[in-house]
C-alpha cells in the first residue's frame, strides 16, 4: 500500500509508492518507440491493461463490448499507482510526523485509437470528446467522499516523463489538496479578501488590455504568457468567465476550449520544433462550490530549461525568455 507523508516543516505531503519503481525506466535521451500493435494502450490490446472505467465509442457502435476494440477514447486504472483505491486512511501519528495510507485513485486516459496522432494532431472533436472525458472523470471520481482532489495532467515526450509514445493523460485524485494548488487558493482569497475582487479575472482584465503578453483568443478563453513565468514559453489557458471548477463547464464552453488548446499546441510545436512538455489543469478542490475568489485554469510547461540546484535549494527559477517575447513569437506563428 502507498503512504503518505506529511513535511512537518512545509505542510507538505509526499507519496511513498513502492509500486512506482515497476514501470518502465525513461530514457530521456532516446524517443519512446514502441510500435503500433504491441503498445498496451492500442485497439486490441486490452487485455493488457486493468479494466476500463470509462471508454466512447462511435454512435453506432451499439453492439461494441467493453474493454474490446471498437473505442474512441478509453480510461482505465493505472498499472503501476501512485496511489491506490481500496482501504481507508487510517491517520496516524509518529512522533511529529504525521502519516496516512496512500488512499486515491490513479487512472489513464488514452485519448485516440490512433498510435501515431498526438493530441496536437487530434481533431477539433476528438480534442473536445477528451476534455469532456476529464469532466465526466472528475465528476465520477468526486461522489467518492475520501478525496478531496483530482489532478489532470498530461507528460508528452520523454523529457517530460512519458513513458509511452501512444498519447494519453492521466488523472489522480487524492484525499488531499496538493501544497501548490493550497498555494494558490490561499493567495486568491487574500487577494479577494483585500480588493473583493478575483484575482484571476483581475489577470484577465489587464492581459486583455495590454495584449503584449497575449497569444490567442476566442469567445470563451484567452491564452496568455503568465507575467512571472518559471519557465520559458509557459503558456496559461483561462475562461473568460469566473468559474473555479472545471467539471462545471457546459459544453459549448468544452468546444471553445478544445479551439484555444489545439491552436496553442500548434503554435508551440511549430515554435520550439515538436517540443516535450506537461500539461496541468489547476481546478478548485472537489466539493468547494462556487468559489468568488478562485479561477480555474490549464497550464503548459514545454520541457526547455532544467532544474538545477539554484532552483530546487532557493524556490527561485531562471527564465531567459521574457514572456513579452515569448508571446510575441507565439503570435507570430502560422497555423
């Protein structure tokens, strides 16, 4: 069973899963090659992967079994957890240290049949049918009373921690909200309890004024270069209109977003020539309601700069690309 455990110093928990150590090794210096028809995330390999808890399929595919060839988009539990479903937490007490059992759900979505299509390559519908995946996943995962959050996010390419080419994303929910997303929440309702006013929207408001730092947008959401990015060409996805939980969103808003995060990827791809990057949706904890002071949205991080000691000793990072620049290339890219 994976534990967790909480930095007395930071108020930071860390997940200690021995069965993490099973997947394969990444080799960051050579490209995930493994072939169509042997990859366990293709169309007729199923029997490879657990049971799937989540799949679409063509509208007349009536006749098409579960966990069988025939899917669109399919979502299963994770092979090798961080974190695992069954059990309680049982909370415990060592001394200053504080411990649970490493309660959660840990799921893959493979987001095409198709093994040689990135996300980036994906259809305008078939992008949508994956964000409405993540909607219909957290929605599903948060009638379970233990957690308390659900992580998206998404390694693409091996610099970036994927593992396997076929492209997919994958979700985590856990009985706890992570330390950054805390971070952030807490920063929002200072900000909101000072000037009564969301601070996102505030970020909005300016980007779309000044417009230097501004990369696209549509009807619905607006992309932009954060003002104090850590890293270079970190590009933020935001609606236009307040709302702090993803799986709250209609459908008309999935479509608009499935537009803002296809041109996005292009762009990069075509900036920083195919790049390796992660993909987080930052989303207001599960069962928080309607939050005034909280804003989701998504961030990408192309892998471009590593982490050095300077980083991970001082909490500071290093970025030698203004996102002023940043933007302004991105812009500047054809589609």
């Amino acid at each position: 069973m994976p534990e967790l455990r909480r930095d007395p110093i930071v108020n930071r928990w860390v997940i200690i899963a021995t069965e993490r150590a099973k997947r394969p090794p990444i080799d960051v210096a050579q490209p995930i090659s493994v072939r169509a028809g042997i990859c366990p995330f293709c169309p007729g390999q199923e029997s490879k992967t657990p049971r799937e808890v989540l799949a679409y399929r063509p509208s007349d595919g009536a006749g098409a079994r579960a966990n069988a060839p025939g899917w669109n988009l399919r979502v299963f539990p994770n092979r090798f957890p961080a974190l695992m479903i069954e059990g309680d937490l049982d909370r415990q007490g060592d001394g200053l240290y504080d411990r649970m059992n490493g309660l959660g759900a840990h799921e893959v979505m493979v987001e095409t049949a198709d093994h040689s299509r990135s996300l980036a390559e994906l259809s305008s519908l078939e992008v949508e049918a994956v964000l409405c995946a993540y909607r219909d996943r957290i929605l599903d995962l948060s009638r379970d009373t233990r957690f308390r959050y659900v992580m998206v996010f998404k390694n693409h390419g091996a610099a970036a921690g994927a593992t396997i080419q076929h492209s997919h994303s994958q979700l985590i929910a856990l009985p706890v909200v992570p330390k950054t997303v805390s971070d952030e929440l807490h920063g929002a309702l200072e900000y909101h309890r000072f000037k009564e006013r969301c601070v996102f929207c505030d970020i909005l408001r300016q980007e779309q004024k000044d417009r230097s730092r501004l990369v696209y947008e549509n009807g619905e959401f607006v992309v932009f270069e954060p003002y104090a990015p850590k890293f270079p060409f970190e590009t933020w996805i935001m609606p236009r209109r307040h709302r702090a939980a993803y799986e709250d969103s209609a459908r008309h808003e999935l479509t608009a977003l499935s537009d803002a995060l296809r041109v996005t990827l292009h762009k990069l791809n075509r900036a920083l020539d195919n790049p390796a990057y992660n993909f987080m949706l930052h989303n207001s904890p599960l069962g928080s309601g309607s939050l005034p002071h909280y804003h989701w949205h998504m961030v990408i991080m192309p892998t471009l700069a590593p982490v050095a000691g300077f980083e991970w000793g001082s909490g500071f990072y290093i970025n030698p690309t203004p996102p002023e620049e940043a933007a302004h290339y991105l812009r500047e890219v054809d589609l």
